[in-house]
C-alpha cells in the first residue's frame, strides 16, 4: 500500500490564496455585471517593461540558431547573471559576494520552502506572527510539526507576535531556536526594520548558533533612506544568514518565473558528529541533484532588468505601484481607518472597521464594495482583526476602491 504524506493533513483548511480565490470566484459568477476590484493577492498588473521584454525575445531568438542554442545550463544559473546582480544590487550597498554565492532559481517561494532540504528536523523554527504563510505550512509539510492548536499554533514551531503593541518587531524567542525566518519590508504588514533591529537579530544568531532565513523580496520597494535592503548589510551576517530575493513584484516576473538565493560559503552547519560543513555546498548539491536551472530566455530578461535602461523603466513602475500604496493608505487614514505599511512596501495593513473578525470584513467588503482584500488571519492568529490590501493594480481601480470602502465606514 503507497502510503501518503500524513502530515499534508495537518494542514488546516486550505492554503490562504485559493481559498479567497474560490470565494471570489463564486462571488463573481453570482455577479457577473458587477466590477469587481482586485487588491488582494500581490499579483502584478503592469507587463514587463521594454528593456527586458527585448531582452526575453533576444534570448528566445538565440534559441533557434545553432551557433547561439542553448541545452541544459547550470543548475545554480549563469555566472553572468550572478555577477550582474552583485555588482548592481549587492555591491552598491556595500556588500561583497562571490558568484558561487548566488543561486538563480524560479522564485523566492519556492526557495523558502526547498531550503528546508538542507536543515535537520530536529531544528526548531521561529517565524513572526502574522507572517506569509508559505513559511509555516512548508515546516508543517516536512514533518516539523504536530498537530495545531485551537488558535492555529502549530507544535514544534516557536511563534513571534508581530503586534501593535510592538510596532510589529517580533521579539526575540524566550527558547533555543535554530531557525528564524524574517521577512523585510515584511509581508503583510508592509513595515521595517531598522539596521539597529537587524544587528540586534545577527547577534542573536550568532551567539545562539542559529540561521536567519531572510525574505527581501520587497526589498525594492523601499523608498526611505537608512533602512537595509540586505541582511548582508549588517556586519557578521554571512556568517548566519541566507537571503532570498525575488523578480516577481520588483520587476513583473510573477509570470515569468526567476528569483534569487544567497548562501555565503561562511555559514557552517553541524553535523551529528559535531562536525562543520557549509550551507552552501549542500544547497549547491541539491540543486544540482532537484532543479535543472532556470531557462536560459528568462535569465536573460533577468539581467536586463539591471542595465541602466530596464532599471530606469523598472523603477518607474515600482514608483507607480508606490503611488497606490500612498493613495490607499492616505485615503483610508482620513477616513479614520487605522493603517499600517504602504511606504516601504506595496501592502497597507489596515484594522478592521467596527471590531470585525478578518473573513467577516473579507466577506462584507466583498459583498457590499466589490472589493477584494485579504483577511489578516490567514497570515496567522496575530493577524485577527487586520487586513492587508495591495498596491498592485490600475490608478483608477485603486481610486475606485479606496472611494467605495470610504464610503462605506468614512467617518
């Protein structure tokens, strides 16, 4: 008898996005008339850009020419592509790395997740609460876990508040853990963290022997200057940390498929017998055994993102998408909704109106606005009774949104 993966069972309900998927979906059947305006899941809507959309073609079109095809690639992607985002993304921010530190991959996503290979399951994790939900139920999949608790705790994971009352900077856990995922500008509450917080985090990994898995997938969207864009930007952290970045929401990739891991060559792990062995050689093994690299067309619609022309057209989006978030946040703060976020991140994380619970306030905006949000509660029980609406979207459907919700609970 082929026995199934039990643990896939202990995942509660299912996973956040098709379940607001299934309910709009429902909703827009039931209405098909009716303008419905998408501000929940972060899907971009803007296509790619000029500079890269040549790029794409150009690197299609050597695929049909004998002299220019390209088979198989590396599995950790094309030195050329590691380079360029060293010395355009890394190196401006002062951080030196190495080419066989940077792991091309198809997204951010599923790094967060595949990363898990390389890691004991004996390590105990901590994530912020809320957080994005791909890091929890990932470690649930894997075996991590127990069962979950009447509030959604999972056992076996060490949850971080990420409230109000503390400006939604997680707290340093109060047991030994040797995972900590952190997430900056953070998903969904839109906030920072400062270099002091960050500094704070790496010298707590490194006197506790711990790895930070850093997610800067937004890291792009930071508009206020001093605040980090790398974790590498704090002294000592390649010597704890592994980051992740995406091309998805910096520069419309969600698509197209390509993101980035950093594992330095400094960050050891223990073996059983005590022994050190490096994080990097065994990522680098899994690659090479799990993934057949991303293609080569892609990759170099990648590097073009990063020439002086795409990021000039990139930036301009980013900057529209940002436009958004201050129309979103501004619009709904004079109406006395309180928000978070929305100025270093594409996402407004807002209280929910007259004490909702976060499906309610899901099912009555949609319902009443036409508008779609998602329920805080899905990234965790701290998110009860917030919100987190996306800046991703056309100028005049966000308006349009921001108007019917103020209307509806304006004060």
């Amino acid at each position: 008898m082929a026995r199934l993966n039990d643990n896939y069972l202990k995942l509660q309900a299912g996973y956040l996005f098709p379940e607001i998927s299934r309910r709009v979906t429902a909703f827009v059947d039931d209405h098909p008339n009716d303008k419905v305006i998408r501000l929940g899941i972060g899907d971009v809507t803007k296509p790619l850009v000029p500079a890269v959309l040549k790029a794409f073609h150009d690197g299609v079109d050597d695929m049909a020419q004998g002299s220019s095809f390209h088979g198989y690639g590396p599995e950790q992607g094309y030195s050329w592509l590691a380079q360029t985002i060293i010395d355009k993304a890394y190196k401006p921010l002062g951080v030196e790395l190495k080419t066989s530190e940077v792991f091309i991959s198809d997204g951010s996503k599923c790094d967060s997740a595949n990363i898990l290979d390389i890691f004991d399951l004996s390590c105990k994790v901590a994530i912020g609460d809320p957080v994005y939900p791909v890091y929890n139920d990932t470690n649930v999949m894997v075996g991590r876990t127990g069962q979950a608790n009447e509030q959604g705790y999972y056992e076996g994971i060490v949850y971080m508040p990420c409230t109000e009352e503390n400006g939604f900077a997680p707290a340093y856990p109060t047991e030994n853990v040797d995972i900590i995922y952190l997430c900056y500008p953070n998903n969904p509450t839109g906030t920072t963290a400062t270099k002091e917080q960050l500094k704070g985090w790496v010298d707590y990994a490194l006197a506790n022997d711990a790895v930070i898995l850093f997610d800067a997938a937004y890291e792009a969207f930071i508009t206020e200057p001093g605040i980090p864009h790398s974790i590498y930007e704090i002294e000592g952290a390649k010597q704890c940390a592994i980051e992740f970045r995406s091309f998805s929401k910096t520069a419309g990739f969600t698509g197209v498929r390509c993101g980035l891991t950093v594992v330095p060559e400094d960050l050891m792990g223990t073996t059983e017998n005590g022994n050190k062995v490096s994080f990097n050689q065994l990522w680098n093994r899994r690659q090479g055994t799990k993934f057949n690299g991303v293609s080569y067309p892609v990759q170099k619609a990648a590097a073009a993102v990063y020439s002086d022309e795409g990021w000039a057209q990139v930036k301009e989006i980013i900057d529209y998408y940002m436009a958004n978030a201050k129309i979103i946040r501004e619009g709904l703060e004079a109406a006395g909704i309180t928000c978070y976020g929305g100025v270093n991140a594409p996402y407004i994380w807002l209280k929910t109106p007259e004490g909702m619970t976060s499906w309610d306030f899901f099912d009555k905006l949609l319902n009443e606005c036409f508008v779609v949000g998602t329920p805080g509660s899905g990234f965790g029980p701290s998110g009860e009774g917030y919100f987190r609406l996306s800046a991703f979207g056309e100028r005049e459907n966000v308006e349009e949104a921001v108007k019917r919700i103020v209307a509806k609970w304006g004060k």
